[in-house]
C-alpha cells in the first residue's frame, strides 16, 4: 500500500526545480500559475536567489510548495503508475498544504495564496531575534519534553517537532530554547543544533500567526479529499474538507506529530511511500521510524 509524502521547510535551495520547469510542460505550467497568483516572479526566485532571500518564510513556503506540488504534476503526467493507487497523503508542516493539493481537498492557486500569507503571518508574529529553534539529536522524546518543562520559567520553549524516535525539534523564546539544549545534553542528548530559522515554528509564540490565518483558511472551500490525509496534529486520517481546514488552522502552533503520523500510517497497511517535493528529509526520518516502510524520493527534473 502506498502513500504519498510531501516536505516542508527546510527543503529550500537556489536552482529548486529549475530543471524541472525546463523539461514538463506540466510542472512549467504549475509554476507559472504561482506567479500569476502571487503577482512576482517566484520561478525566479526559486531558480535564481538570492539566496537570503528565498530563504524568507513568506518566500520559503510556496517555493516548496510549488516546487512539490509541479513535481506531482510532472509525476501524473508523465509517469501515472508511480502515484495510482495512492492509499494515503501526508506533509510535514507546510507539505500537510501540498497534500491537500494532491488529494483535490485545495485547489493550487487557494494554496499557494494561503501559504503565502502564512509564511508573512509566522514571519511576523515574533519580532527577529525573541524566538529560535533547536534540533536536539539522540534523546527520547519524553526527555526533550522534560527539559523543555524545566526549562521555561517565564518563557516558552516546547516540542515543535517530533520528527525522529530520537530527534525533536524544540522552539520558543531564544533564551528559553537555549536553556533547553543545555539540559537536553546535560540529559544525554548526543547533539543540540541550534537551527537557521527566521522564527520559532510549531509553538503558541505562533498564536498571533494562528489568528491571522484563521480567517483565510475559513474563507477558503475544503472538498472531501479524494484520499486520506493523516495530519499533522492528530496524526489521524481524514477526509472531510472541514475537519482538515480544523487541521491546518491548529496546525501552525502545534507540534508536528511526525513520529505518530508514520507509524499511523504503517499501521493502516501502508509499506511504500514516495517523498515528492524538494530533497529527501522525509524519507531519512520514515526509515528511522519504521523500517518497514520502503521510501523512495522525487524532486523531478
């Protein structure tokens, strides 16, 4: 049983699906409708940088999606057989939009805009240089989650995401996240990476952002998705385009659950999946999650 798998942030580069857009008319017309709908020249950007630039949330966001999204396109135009049969989409954080995409619950154009204003909303609701996130490598997740909580004090720091049996991903205050990887590697954590983000994803300091999107996300139609899509948040199946807007709106504040979605996903029977988008982050993490699952990766071109 297969099930499709999107990336998220992280999976930027200058040049992503260049090659791409050169060689499918069908991932060529996916990126041109991003420029349309967001009134600049985001190919562009993708292809060429500057690099700080692209590296922006509000820029970052519908590059990978885009990027994934004309890489599925290319797929089921070209190469059918490798995504019939899909029994299941899932997307890491930003990916959960490209899932929907994929799953005809969120038309591309509706997407792009949403993400977006997504990256700008989360861009802006921490002023630069309050918030940072850390990769704590090598420590159960119960022992992150502890020393987040010791951690704290009148700051926030908390689990963002649970990517790994053994890798979480932490956010909150800069201060509160650096307290937190000290007692991670004071708890035996093998590795605190502080992360190159432009602000703490995945935490209530995203609560501003939460609110801002919200009416966005409910001015949008969600259809029933044609398949499942295990979310983010609940690391469950769902199909009702209202339940999966629910998804994404708690989403954005939440930690991403990844940990639970891939082994939800191999306890509905699924034992291959394919990673489509930019990179193959996600497939590294299933094969450190469940064995089991085969991965394959697809970034086209």
């Amino acid at each position: 049983m297969l099930a499709l798998l999107f990336p998220g942030q992280g999976s930027q580069f200058v040049g992503m699906g260049q090659s791409l857009y050169e060689q499918s008319r069908a991932a060529r017309a996916i990126f041109d409708e991003a420029d349309a709908v967001l009134g600049f020249a985001l190919s562009r950007l993708c292809f060429e940088g500057p690099e700080e630039e692209l590296r922006l949330t509000a820029n970052t966001q519908p590059a990978i999606l885009t990027h994934s999204v004309a890489a599925h396109a290319e797929l089921r135009a070209r190469a059918p057989e490798r995504i019939a049969g899909a029994a299941f989409a899932a997307g890491h954080s930003l990916g959960e939009y490209t899932a929907h995409v994929a799953s005809g619950a969120l038309p591309f154009a509706r997407a792009v805009s949403l993400v977006r204003s997504r990256g700008a909303f989360m861009q802006e609701a921490v002023p630069a240089g309050m918030g940072a996130m850390a990769a704590i490598v090598g420590l159960a997740a119960e022992q992150v989650e502890a020393a987040c909580r010791e951690s704290q004090g009148n700051e926030i720091v908390t689990p963002a995401n649970y990517n790994a049996p053994e890798q979480t991903v932490i956010a909150g205050h800069a201060s509160a996240v650096a307290r937190a990887s000290q007692a991670c590697l004071a708890r035996g954590a093998k590795r605190a990476i502080a992360l190159p983000v432009s602000a703490p994803f995945h935490c209530a300091l995203m609560g501003p952002a939460r609110e801002r999107l919200r009416p966005l996300l409910e001015a949008a139609a969600f259809d029933r998705a044609a398949i499942p899509i295990v979310t983010n948040v609940d690391a469950s199946p769902e199909w009702d385009g209202t339940a999966l807007r629910d998804a994404l709106t708690r989403q954005i504040d939440s930690p991403v659950r990844w940990v639970d979605s891939v082994r939800r996903l191999a306890r509905e029977g699924v034992d291959a999946a394919l990673e489509i988008g930019p990179g193959n982050v996600l497939a590294g993490l299933v094969k450190r999650i469940d064995r089991t699952i085969r991965v394959e990766s697809y970034s086209g071109g």
